[in-house]
C-alpha cells in the first residue's frame, strides 16, 4: 500500500500542479536521484569515490539520502503539507506499511505519516471528488446506453473461473474445488458436429459450382466418340474420393486385350503368344485380358507412366525373335473360370404359347379347376393401375 499510495501521490500531485479556478494547489518539490555508475558484467563492488574533506558518517548520510525513495525533498516545508479532517495515524497501517515505517528513522517516519495524511486531503479535496463524480456519470451513462454493468461481467468471469464450468450447480459443497478446465462456451458444438458441418460445406460448394459454373461449359461440349482401339488399345481407371486424401486414390487400374494390343503394335500370332507367356497370372483366358496395376508412386501420373512403360517392355521382348518361348506351355491353372448356367428358355413366361403348356401342365396334375386359368401376376398389376388411375412412372408395362 506504501508503493500504491506514493504513485497515487505523485499522480495526484503532477495532475493538481497547476492552479485551478477553484483553489490553487502546490506540489512538492522532488527530489532527482542520479543512480550510482554500475558495470554489468563487473564482481568488483561498487564503490563511491573518496573525496578529500568528507568523513565517513558524511558517505553514510549520503547513501541513506540516495536510497531514500519517498518523494520528498530534504528541505520539504511541512506547512506545504494538507491535513485531512481525520489524520493517519500509525495504527491504521497495515502489516507491510508497518514494516516499512519501522525501517525509517524519527524524521522520515514524521515525514511518511505527513505524506501519508497529504495524500487523504488531496484524495478528499474538492477536485478529486469532482473527477470522481464525473467518472460515475460516464460509467452510469455506459451502462445505460449498453445495459451491460462492466464490473458485473468481471466478477462473473472471474467466479466462472474459480469454479469451473462443470462445477456449476454443485451442491456438495467439497465437490467444488478450483479446476484447470478450458473456457468453455455454450454455442459451441462437438468435434463430431464439426465434421458433419465440414462435409455439410463441402456438399454446398459442388452445389454452388453445379449450379453457376457448370452451365457456362455447355459452349465446349463436344459428342462422344469411342476412342478407336486399334490406335489406343491401353484403359485406364483411376479412384477419386471428392477431396478427400487417401491411401488409395494413388492406385491406377491398366486393362488391354492382347488382340488389340497386337493389332497396334503389329505382333504376329506367334508373337502374341509369346506375349501372353510374359504376362503371366494376369492374363484372363476366357476375356482374352490383361490387367495389372500400381501404387508404387505417390501421385497417378507417375504410375500410370510406370504401367505405360511397362507395357512397351512387354511389347519389346514378344517382337525378339532370339527366343520364342517355344518350348514353354501356356499355362491356366491360375484362372478358375466361373460356370454360368443359362435360363432355360422353355422356363420363360412371356407368350401364349407358354401359357397355355404351363396351363396344361398345372391342370394334368390338379392344381387347377377345369377352365380356369393361371394367374398372370402382370397382367393384375396393369388391372389395379387403371382402376386406380395410376400412372406408371416408367411406362405401362412393368
């Protein structure tokens, strides 16, 4: 309180230096201490210089005059000094105040106890109270116009703070004790819900370019044509995951027949032969079809440039007629072809003729009553639209 009430002082003093209209008031003289020269990287102590005529007690005074921080002069006039209505006295002060006041000499102990007593005149004088008064004016104005009580909110925060958030409406009064938990704020959401709302973005911004960039493209549209396999015989298939990164959206996908290839590239039957031996398990006998694939790389362009150039490797070895691979099998066993069983087509409902055998047949063995027909499940659907005046949305038939 000693250090707050010295700064008050001179505050309050450098501010009131000035006569005003009301009451003039005087400051008092300060005191200017030049600091004693200091080396900062020095271990010699530092030492004031010996000067001729000056004894001992001399320096000791003069060192205390140095050290002596309390604002005032050594020739002050104590009749400069105001007195309140109600003096300081040393039982008002607290524990650090005391302890201080006790370090200090007779003299600077009456000097502290007058500044001290200064200090509450100025803080009770008229014009201290006038900025007073005009600060609550603006502080009540601030509160009216924004509703908000400044002071409120810090006491607010500061008791959010002491608590803890997930401590609020505790009623067990050992559960509340101080937390180190985040700031946390009611109008925010979970890391689940941000990545919904992520996604939510994401879907909004293809949105937005489907709707106002894409039309703007219709000029450069040109028909498709099938790319001619004699030229290009190698396809290609790449994965996409719409923006997303991972570990497989670098895999390229290489399919050829090896007819085609050897149609483009000019490989004689031998030679596509030969070919076949070199691919290998990827080769599919009953699709006559390579395929193959590569991850190695990070980025698609670098694989499919590996498969590419693997492929003109393959070509180069089947056209070196040095060894033909004459003596080696083709061997399938790596294939296990899949049987396919087709619908009889005698099975098939779809003429009268199939009808009227599947009648006969069903009435040979009792199943149906003499005269009546199967039921034809297409032709009862058809009935229950017209009757209820539907309209199908692919058509009439089903």
């Amino acid at each position: 309180m000693a250090t707050a009430s010295r700064h008050l002082c001179r505050t309050l003093l450098r501010t009131l230096s000035q006569p005003t209209a009301r009451r003039p008031c005087q400051s008092i003289p300060r005191q200017r201490i030049q600091p004693p020269p200091f080396r900062q990287l020095s271990s010699i102590p530092v030492r004031r210089a010996e000067v001729k005529g000056e004894t001992a007690e001399a320096d000791s005074k003069a060192e205390a005059e140095t050290e002596r921080d309390d604002g005032i002069s050594a020739d002050f006039n104590e009749n400069e000094l105001q007195t309140p209505a109600q003096p300081y006295t040393v039982a008002d002060l607290d524990a650090d105040e005391r302890a201080h006041y006790e370090t200090l000499s007779k003299d600077d102990q009456n000097q502290y106890m007058a500044v001290q007593n200064h200090v509450k005149a100025i803080m009770e004088s008229e014009e201290v109270q006038t900025i007073a008064e005009d600060q609550a004016r603006v502080a009540a104005r601030q509160i009216e116009r924004t509703g908000i009580n400044p002071n409120f909110l810090e006491e607010r925060n500061l008791q959010a703070l002491k608590d803890g958030y997930w401590q609020e409406d505790e009623d067990d009064e050992f559960g509340v004790v101080p937390d180190d938990d985040d700031e946390f704020s009611e109008d925010l959401i979970t890391s689940v819900a941000e990545s919904q709302l992520e996604v939510h973005r994401e879907v909004r911004e293809y949105t937005r370019i489907a709707a106002w960039e894409l039309p703007g493209l219709l000029q450069f549209t040109k028909p498709f044509d099938l790319p001619d396999m004699k030229k290009s015989p190698l396809r290609f298939r790449y994965t996409t995951y719409m923006g997303e990164t991972h570990p497989a959206q670098k895999r390229v996908v290489l399919e050829f027949t090896t007819k085609e290839v050897a149609a483009a590239a000019g490989l004689s039957e031998a030679q596509r032969i030969k070919l076949v031996k070199l691919i290998g398990v990827r080769y599919n006998p009953d699709k006559d079809l390579a395929k193959m694939s590569c991850e190695q790389f990070e980025n698609q362009a670098q694989n499919k440039r590996y498969l590419g150039d693997l492929v003109q490797k393959l070509v180069t070895q089947a056209k070196d007629k040095t060894d033909m691979f004459e003596d080696v099998p083709l061997d399938f066993r790596h294939h296990k072809p899949k049987k396919i069983v087709p619908f009889p087509e005698a099975w098939k409902v779809g003429s009268e003729q199939a009808v009227k055998r599947l009648a006969e047949g069903r009435g040979s063995i009792g199943l149906l009553e003499e005269g009546q027909r199967p039921v034809n499940g297409r032709e009862m659907v058809e009935e229950y639209v017209r009757s209820k005046s539907i309209q199908p949305a692919f058509g009439a038939g089903f």
